[in-house]
C-alpha cells in the first residue's frame, strides 16, 4: 500500500515531504499517504471524499504543530489530551466553519487515529479524539423547485442570448434533466459512461455508480432519453462507449462546475432562489415524488440512501399534501 501515493502526497524530487503536510514529521506523513490509500482501495471512498479527509488531517496536524511548537511525530499523536482537540476545534469555530464541517473535521482526525490503531501506532480508542463530543449541527431541510421552473430548466431557449454552440445547450439541458428526471447526484450523473444509457425505445433505466461505488439502477423517463440523444448527435467528439458521456468544450470529461455554472445562469432567467442548485434538483426529484404520493420506500431506493431516516426528511417538506390527505380521509376530520 504504501506505494499507492497520491498526487498531493508524493514527496518532493528533493526528499522533502510535501508542503500540505510541512507540519507532520516524515513517519507522520508516511501513515498519511498510507491511510489515505486504506481509504481509496480498501474503505472504496469516493476520489472527492478521501480528498476532503485529507484536507480534514492536513488542517489538524498543521494546527497541532502550531500548537505545540514542532512538527507532529505518532508519540505526539498518542499523547494528545482533550484539550489539545479541544482547542483545534475552537480554531477552526474561529475560522467561521459551521458545526457540519467541524464535525466532519472531527471525523476525519478519528478516522485517521483508528487507522493508526489498527497498525499497532495508536492506543485505546482514538484517545483524546474519542472523548470530545461530536458538535451539534442544525438540521436543515432540502430546498426544492417547484415543479414549473423545474421542468422549465432544460428549455434552451432560456439560454438564447448565451454565446454557446447548439451541442453545449443540448448537453447542458440533457444533464439537467437527468438531475431531476432520475434523480441523481451530479457526480453520478457526470460518472456515466457512452455505454450506460440505452438510445430511445431501447430500454428505460440506466446504472449508476453512487456513493461508496455502490450501483443501483434507476428508471429514465423517454423525454430525459431524446434530450440525451440530442445532445448525442449534436455533440462533434466521439463518444466511445467506455469514454464519459457528458464532455467539456475540449472534448474531456465534463467539470462539475459547468453545470453550476449553468444553474446560476437560469436562476436568473427564472428568478429562482441562491438554493436553486443543481443538488437541489435531485431533492427536487424526491420531493415531487413523495407528492404525488411516491412510496417512500423506493424513494430511499431510487435515491441511493442506505437508511431509510436520510429520506424521511422529505416527509417534514410535504407536511402539509399529508394533512390534507388526513383532513379529507379520516372518518373523523
């Protein structure tokens, strides 16, 4: 495992350990990059996850050496007390992160302290890590469209007086459709190759790869498939089946940041909130469903979510479609 390095944990040419990591001594930096590769090969995270981990760590150490004066070697993580994790949370409070990236930052630094566990380096559990509570974090409910302007997005006559050629308006719309039609996360969507999404009339689901790499296949309505066909035809590279299906302008896999991009050019055009987003379509998607009265069962399967509670909070957004089922069925009402 420990030639498996990443990109941003490879050591220097002249030895150097590199500089996200300038605050950790080289047997420190050394379990990083193998930690991080635990993550990728063994725990199957996703790229954009085990990056945020170790962005996470990085913080951490780079605090701890600051903290107590020199570079953080495995005695030194061993040794920590409350109050040294403590006062990296209070930092990082002080940098006006909220309590959901704190708690992520948290768990990181565990997830990194098991690792070191588990090869013989760590003691106890987790140590100081495992006596500080996890920060509380407001729950907030997902911000749908309302199904109008959701509908209305994949309307490239909203993006008339754009300089862009016919092919990215089709490809833009095609994405767009997916997020809402099905219900996907932009990673899944992004992710799908030539091969996976069946010409009009010749099948009506495709399988994607969500989080943890876990596939599940999802239904594809026959207008999100013309609109993909569309963009198919109008699109001047070569698709290979095995290639990525959605392209950038010079024909490589498409940015993630074109597509919000593109959200924020039609928030304007609808008058559409900062929460319009392109997540937002895909609770958008569940939402709608849940309405017209989608079992909330294969809404958890349709949507990927391993525990049926991560969908539940759709049922607080619809509240009041149930009291009025209530106010109208009920012997009583």
């Amino acid at each position: 495992m420990r030639g498996a390095e990443s990109d941003r944990t490879k050591p220097n040419r002249d030895g150097q350990e590199p500089a996200e990591l300038a605050g950790a001594a080289p047997e420190t930096a050394r379990e990083v990059v193998d930690w991080l590769a635990h993550l990728g090969a063994e725990r199957r995270m996703s790229p954009e996850t085990v990056e945020a981990y170790e962005r996470d760590v990085r913080q951490f150490l780079g605090f701890l050496a600051a903290h107590f004066g020199r570079r953080i070697t495995l005695a030194m993580l061993r040794d920590l007390a409350t109050r040294d994790v403590r006062a990296f949370m209070a930092h990082r409070r002080g940098d006006g992160i909220g309590g959901r990236s704190l708690m992520r930052a948290l768990a990181g630094a565990r997830s990194f302290a098991r690792f070191l566990e588990r090869q013989g380096k760590g003691k106890g559990k987790v140590g100081a890590l495992s006596a500080i509570r996890a920060p509380k974090i407001q729950k907030t409910l997902p911000k749908p469209l309302a199904v109008a302007p959701a509908k209305r997005l994949t309307d490239t006559g909203l993006r008339a007086g754009e300089d862009r050629e016919p092919w990215v308006l089709a490809r833009d719309a095609a994405v767009l459709a997916l997020l809402y039609g099905s219900g996907l996360r932009i990673s899944e969507a992004l992710g799908l190759k030539a091969k996976d999404v069946p010409a009009p009339g010749a099948g009506d689901s495709i399988t994607v790869i969500g989080k943890g790499r876990k596939p599940r296949m999802v239904p594809v309505l026959a207008p999100v498939l013309r609109l993909i066909a569309e963009y198919v035809a109008l699109c001047p590279y070569g698709l290979a089946p095995d290639q990525p299906l959605f392209v950038g302008a010079k024909g490589g896999p498409l940015s993630p940041r074109i597509i919000q991009l593109v959200m924020e050019r039609l928030r304007g055009a609808l008058n559409l909130p900062e929460t319009a987003t392109p997540h937002a379509l895909r609770h958008s998607f569940a939402t709608h469903l849940l309405g017209r009265g989608g079992d909330l069962r294969a809404i958890q399967e349709l949507l990927g979510h391993a525990s049926l509670s991560t969908t539940q909070i759709y049922t607080a957004i619809d509240t009041e479609r149930l009291l009025e089922v209530y106010r109208n069925t009920h012997p009583r009402a």
